[in-house]
C-alpha cells in the first residue's frame, strides 16, 4: 500500500495548543463545495455539510486543534459513495482570533494534522482555507491522485432548540417539530423511516448533541444530529445485549425536559 498526496496544514507554533473538553458543547455546522479539477470527474461539483462540537475551539487564538474524529456529522457523496463521521474524518481545524472556523482538512485517512490519499484505494481529502489545491481524490479502479478545490461555506443556521419540541409519531415514523411556544408544525425533524426507524417512542438528547430515539419496530436506539435531524448510526444495534420493543430512555440532563416520546430543551 503505497501512500501519496500527503497535505499538512502549515501554521505558527503557537497555534498548536491542546483541545479543552467543556461540560457541555454546541454543535457548529459547516456547509462546503468541492470541485475537480483533474481526473475523471474533472468540473465536476459535489455539496456536502460537516459538523464539529464548540468544545473543539482551543482555548488559545488563533489556534488549530490538530486531531481526528473532530467532526460529529458529515454528509458527503463522492463517486456515488455517501460519507459520514465515522468513515471520513478530521486532521485538523483551524479557527481565527475571534473562534470561527478559518479552516479544516478532513477526509478518508488523517492523522493528527495530516490527511492524505492512498493509491489503489477510493480515498479523497478536503482542505479549505488552505493554500493552493484543497481537493485530491483517488479511485478505488487507480489512478491519481486527482486536484480540485474547495469551498468553505456559511455556517448553517438551525432551530433554537429552547423554541422547538420534538414528538415522535409512531404510525408515520417520523420524529416531527412543533414550535414551544404556540404548538404550530415546523416541520418532520427526522424523516419516514429515516435510517430504518419504525414505531419510534422514547427520544433524547445525548452529551454530544445528537438525537437518540428508540426504534420500537426494529429493536434499536437510532442515532441523528441534533441540528439537522439528519441520521447517523444504529447507536444499539437490533436486539442488542437482547434489547426488545425498545420505549424511552429516561436518563436527564439540567435544562433538558424528556418524556416517553417527547423532548423539549428551554
């Protein structure tokens, strides 16, 4: 296995500083673009999001935290492979005098500041606010590694959780939004049967943010972003340690508010 196209973000010594883990974090997300350059897909564009907790803002800045599985949500096609936090991830992030984000690079293979391709694999990185090319892709078929550029997008703005309450619908699969105030319909948070969900009852906000609902149908605890609502993973897999008909997780949190099938945060 041959390594290539490695990418190091340069910066000053002093940015280099470790990453405090706060008690609580608000999840930030970014959307950005990629485009080709070289290669098969040459002009080709794709449109992906990527999520990252507060608590990764070192506490000196400007400063970069330089380590993987920074990101709690990615969503990324390429090739027609789809990409999420746990098969692309972080080298680094870096972040102004002020603690927005100035720029990344995150992919299929990092390390603690360095992502790279690797020959012979379906592998690609993305760098933006980087100088001079900020994308490379490999194929799995060989071939590469090819350039093209990134984007970094606005930050996404979502819901104030305080505002919002979320149901879930057991006869839609749905887990559906309602404003906290006047009860009106926002929208379905998380969508029919998104990564398999059937019968949904108890839901919760995990530490990290994200959304956690048993899955009553498929004996599972379902795992989605807590901003977007978009699915994650099978947090407990089916039948788990013999887990059946899951309904509520009744653990709390100070300034969470949970019953069976419903959770409001204000």
């Amino acid at each position: 296995m041959k390594f290539r196209n490695q990418r190091l973000l340069v910066v000053a010594a002093a940015w280099f500083a470790l990453v405090p883990f706060a008690a609580s974090a608000t999840p930030i997300t970014y959307e950005f673009s990629v485009t080709a350059t070289s290669g098969p897909f040459s002009g080709t564009t794709a449109n992906g999001s990527f999520t990252f907790d507060s608590s990764s803002i070192p506490a000196t800045l400007p400063g970069a935290a330089n380590a993987t599985g920074l990101l709690t949500a990615l969503n990324f096609t390429w090739n027609g492979i789809t990409y999420n936090f746990q098969t692309a991830n972080t080298g680094s992030l870096l972040f102004d005098g002020s603690g927005n984000l100035s720029g990344a690079i995150f992919g299929t293979n990092c390390f603690a500041g360095l992502c790279r391709t690797i020959d012979g694999q379906e592998s690609w990185y993305a760098a933006p606010g980087s100088n001079g090319f900020t994308f490379s892709y490999v194929l799995a078929q060989g071939g590469g590694p090819f350039r093209g550029t990134t984007t970094l997008g606005s930050r996404v703005t979502v819901h104030e959780p305080a505002a919002d309450l979320l149901v879930s619908s057991e006869g839609t699969n749905q887990i559906l939004r309602y404003n906290g105030s006047t009860g009106a319909f926002i929208d379905a948070f998380v969508a029919a049967g998104s990564g398999g969900l059937a019968s949904p009852h108890g839901l919760v906000f995990g530490p990290d943010g994200d959304l956690y609902v048993s899955s009553y149908g498929t004996n599972q605890i379902l795992r989605y972003n807590g901003s977007t609502g978009a699915f994650q993973s099978a947090f407990v897999t089916a039948s788990n340690g013999g887990l059946v008909t899951p309904v509520a997780d009744r653990r709390n949190r100070a300034g969470d508010d949970r019953r069976n099938g419903a959770s409001a945060r204000g």
